[in-house]
C-alpha cells in the first residue's frame, strides 16, 4: 500500500502558504498536511476559498512561534510522522525592520527549523528566499548572478541560504520575483490601494524613477506549483529563481492602473530624485 506524502509547512497561513494549501488540498493527495503558524487562520482574513482548505481534514493546523526551539521540536514531532517534504515560507516580511528581527525572524528561525528536519529525518526542505539577493542593476539576473542584497530584509535571506546549504539535509532553495494574486498584500496590491485613493482625489498618481524600472513578477498559483513540482523532482542542492516570462516594467503595470481605475499616471521627474537622494527617507517621505 502506497505512504501518501507527508507535507509540514512553515508559516503556511501567510500569503503563499494559504494559496499552497489550497494547492495541496485541490491537487494533490498529501496527508497529513501540517500547517505551523504563530496566526491562528480565523484571524488572517482568509477567502472562502482558503478557508475552506484549512477546514478539510487532512489539513492539521498548530499555532506555534517558530522562533522557539521548544515549539519548533513539538511542530516536527508531535503524531510521530515521517515528513516526505517541509516548505519553510516563515520568516518576516514587512520592510523598516531592525537588523536583530530578521536575524531572529529570518535566518535563526530557518537554521532551527532545518536543524529539527534533519534530525527527524525529513526527505526534503525547501527554502522560500528572496529576488533581492542580486545585485540591483538593470540586467536580467540567471541563478549564478552576481549578488548582492538592496535591503537588509533580503541580505538576512542569503545569510539564511549559505547556512542551510552548509547542513547535512536535502535543501532546495527558489527565490522568487514579486509574487501576486488571492491574498496579496504586499506585492501588487499596494498599488491598486493607491489607485483608489488618487481615483477619489481625482489627482494624477506619480511614481517613482521612470516607466522603464523593471517590476518582475509572478503570480502565486505558478509558484504553489513550482513548491509541489521541486518536492517531486527536486535534488538536494537544486536553485531556482521564480518568475514569469512577462518581464514586466513599472510602466506596463501603471498603463493597467490607468486602465482600470480611469486616472492619469506619470512619474516623478529625475531632478527631484536627485535633489531627494541628498536627504534622510524620513525627510522625503515628511
């Protein structure tokens, strides 16, 4: 009789992790499917879709903070079950941070997590990281770019990734462009928020540097299924760069804003940018 795999997902009631248990749900026969967050899922604004997901009963959910080694040894451990695959998708996420919440948040919560699968023997572990772990230059970045992180965010992810490559564990590592779609907070819809506001003052929305800035995307759904396709096919030591083939610009995603909020957009022009470059964040953003 054939062992259905058994899938943990780290954080998995965050963005990426709701459309992948419904994946998992809808499209695969995992069981059991353990979903460990520190947000209970009746508090993050779930879909019906989603909630729906969580609610099947092959979906074990336990609210655990995965900065504690003492709740990360229950989440592994509790039932006794061999895990085929772990898909870590914790990790903070909001910009502006300390160095010290991301060293907690990002890279100590990813090498305790993977210290546990490796003791527990799971098949594999497959690490979320950032496409801001390139050096920000105008060139399209393959994996073996050169890199260099632009935000202290993304520079704790490669500090997370040299060290989970250096573990006795299968490790896959994808680093995906800007992700969005059903549950999107942080990635597109920012944007569209703003749209509505500029719509309602019936003013022009003016972005940033110019429409040619590159805004590379891709949509949650191909990387739910790029998660599931590496679990399957995926080789420890395997790197893997997540985007669409759209290479999308600044200026294609403002002509859509456009389109369907019926204002006008333009950008800020580069003499205010380089007047703005010698002042503090705080005192532009004042």
């Amino acid at each position: 009789e054939s062992q259905m795999p058994a899938v943990i997902i780290l954080g998995g009631v965050g963005f990426i992790g709701r459309n992948l248990v419904k994946y998992l749900v809808d499209e695969t026969d995992c069981e059991p499917i353990r979903v460990v967050d520190k947000v209970l899922p009746g508090t993050a604004f779930l879909n019906e879709a989603h909630t729906a997901a969580f609610d099947n009963n092959r979906v074990q959910f336990m609210q655990k903070p995965l900065t504690s080694p003492a709740a990360i040894e229950v989440a592994f451990n509790e039932g006794g079950v061999k895990w085929d695959y772990c898909i870590n998708l914790a990790g903070e996420t909001k910009y502006g941070q300390g160095e010290a919440v991301y060293k907690e948040k990002i890279l100590d919560l990813a090498t305790r997590c993977a210290t546990e699968a490796q003791k527990v023997g799971v098949g594999k572990f497959i690490h979320v990281s950032h496409g801001q772990v390139y050096e920000p230059t105008k060139k399209s970045k393959k994996e073996d770019g050169k890199l260099d992180p632009w935000t202290t965010l993304a520079n704790f992810h490669l500090e997370a990734e040299k060290a989970l490559t250096k573990m006795d564990l299968p490790v896959i590592i994808v680093r995906p462009a800007i992700t969005y779609g059903p549950g999107d907070s942080a990635g597109i819809t920012p944007r569209l928020i703003v749209a509505a506001v500029y719509k309602s003052n019936g003013k022009k929305m003016k972005s940033l540097w110019g429409s040619d800035l590159r805004l590379n995307t891709v949509h949650v759904h191909d990387v739910c299924r790029a998660l599931w396709h590496l679990c399957q096919k995926g080789n420890g030591g395997d790197l893997y760069n997540l985007a669409d083939s759209g290479d999308t610009t600044q200026g294609h995603i403002n002509g859509l804003i456009a389109e369907l909020f019926g204002i006008k957009t333009g950008y800020v022009g580069k003499a205010v940018l380089s007047v703005a470059k010698k002042f503090a964040e705080s005192q532009i953003a004042e």
